[in-house]
C-alpha cells in the first residue's frame, strides 16, 4: 500500500478556480478535485489540481503544464494501491482512467493494453480468447499501469512474469521502453513507484490456444479472489484508520 501524505499537504478551504483549457487539446485540468471517490478506500482529501489525458498528446500537454508551473506530479490509476491524506494533494494529480486501448497479436501472442485498462478486464478479455497467462489477474483491483508498477500477482502469478515491455513517458517527455529486467521487479514493487516516468502502455505475452481446463480455473481463481477482497478491503481500512500515514502492502 502506499500512503500519500504530506506536511505541504493542501488543507483548508482552499479557492476552486475555473477549469483550464491545455492549448492544441481537449484536455482540462480542473482544481480542488476529490480523490476519495477515485480511490479504492474512498477517503482523502482532494487534488490541489487534476487531470485525466485521453491521449499521449494531452498527457504531454499536461506534463508540460505542470513543469511551467513548477508543480509536483502524481500519478493515480485506480487508486487501489493509495491512501491519500484528508489534506489533500499539492501539484497536479494525473489519471490514466482514459488511456484505455487494447489490441491483440494473434501472430505473437503478445496483448498491449494502455495504462488506465483495468487488469482483471484484460484477464477476462484473454480468457475470452482461450489466451493463458493472466488468469491470476481477475480479482487484482486496479490499472494496467498499477501492476506494472506494483508488479501485482496473486495465486503464484505476477504482472513480472509476463511482462514483455511497458512504454514509459516522462513529465519532460522522453518516451522510454523497459524490459522487466530494467523495471527492477521484487516482491510488489519496482523502480519505478514513487517516481514520475508515467506508464503509458505495456505489453505482455500470453499463450494462446483454447484451453478446456482455464474456465474452471478461471472460476477457482475468482471465488478465491472474492474472499480475498472482503478479508481485505476489512483488515486494511481497520489498520488505516488505526495507523494513519503507514506504508502497507495491500495484496
Ligand atoms: C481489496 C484489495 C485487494 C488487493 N489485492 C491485491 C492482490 O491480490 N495482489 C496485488 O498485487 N495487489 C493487490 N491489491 C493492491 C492493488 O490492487 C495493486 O497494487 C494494483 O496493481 C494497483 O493498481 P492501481 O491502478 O489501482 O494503482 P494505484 O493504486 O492508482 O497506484 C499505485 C502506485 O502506482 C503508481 N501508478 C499508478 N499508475 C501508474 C502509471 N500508469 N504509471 C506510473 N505510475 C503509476 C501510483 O503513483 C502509485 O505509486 C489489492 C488492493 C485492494 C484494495
């Protein structure tokens, strides 16, 4: 789990200013922007601002906007992972919740999905095909990026293991492709939480071919999960509201 909490946390009545228009986009950051309903314990105070880029033009856009304005950067898939302090957020909180493209190839048996895609809908879209290899990924909450990131696993398999690259996007716009080894993956963690190099897409590498045994497993898999959330979700906010501000692993 990773906490956000700052002393230069935003508190108070702060002032909600008109939502700003990025030049050449669609895109708005919009300020005073609650966190608690984009996060998994529904808690927080909110982003000082926050945007949501529906294309890596936008996300350029607002990465840009932010450096002019010398604001820190945080990024927020779906917020599964994060407890964010009732202060609030300072700078510019960015969401993947809109780069969302996902694409199949049959020839490599590779899938590339973009960062916000949600990695039990992915595991449910391969197992769709009769693709292994993300069964393990059903009952995970969170984003594509997320698990890149946290290297998410359950049930013996994780996001490492099959993780064939994933695009990188930094806020002063260098466009990087890892490969597990450069990402630097141990237990839940990689090289790259905390920092600001956004995931933008990853590939990973599946197994295709019609299996008969995957939808009993995939039905394994998800009442285990099932039981795994409830248990959860109860055991972590009962720590959380006991221990604010502590950094604990959620799964
Ligand atoms: C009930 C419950 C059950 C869970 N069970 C499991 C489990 O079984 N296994 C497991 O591994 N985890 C589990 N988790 C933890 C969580 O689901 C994973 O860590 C998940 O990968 C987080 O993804 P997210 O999109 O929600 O990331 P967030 O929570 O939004 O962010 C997590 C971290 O990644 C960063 N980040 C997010 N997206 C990007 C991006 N695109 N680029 C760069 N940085 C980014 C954030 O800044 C933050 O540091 C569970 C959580 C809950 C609430």
């Amino acid at each position: 789990m990773v906490a956000i909490c700052s002393d230069s946390s935003i508190k108070g009545n702060q002032p909600v200013y008109s939502p700003i228009s990025l030049r050449g986009t669609d895109c708005k950051i919009n300020s005073q922007v609650s966190l608690a309903g984009l996060t998994s314990f529904r808690v927080g105070g909110p982003a000082e601002w926050y945007v949501a880029p529906r294309s890596i033009a936008d996300l350029q856009a607002s990465f840009a906007w932010a450096d002019t304005e010398g604001m820190p950067v945080t990024l927020l898939g779906a917020g599964s992972n994060l407890l964010v302090s009732d202060g609030g957020l300072p700078g510019l909180v960015v969401a993947t919740r809109y780069l969302k493209q996902v694409s199949f190839n049959e020839q490599t048996g590779q899938v590339t999905a973009g960062a916000g895609e949600s990695i039990p809908r992915l595991a449910w879209l391969a197992a769709k095909r009769g693709w292994r290899g993300l069964e393990w990924a059903v009952g995970i909450p969170g984003t594509v990026g997320g698990a890149v990131v946290m290297n998410a696993g359950a049930h013996g398999g994780c996001t490492a293991g099959i993780l064939v690259n994933a695009r990188l996007l930094s806020p002063g716009g260098k466009v990087e492709i890892l490969s597990p080894q450069d990402l630097g993956y141990r237990y839940r963690t990689s090289v790259l939480q905390g920092g600001d190099r956004l995931v933008t897409e990853a590939t990973f590498q599946l197994q295709p071919g019609f299996d008969r045994a995957m939808s009993w497993r995939k039905r394994i898999l998800i009442s285990a999960s099932a039981g795994q959330l409830n248990l959860t979700t109860c055991l972590a906010a009962a720590r959380y509201s006991a221990i604010p501000g502590r950094r604990r692993r959620a799964g």
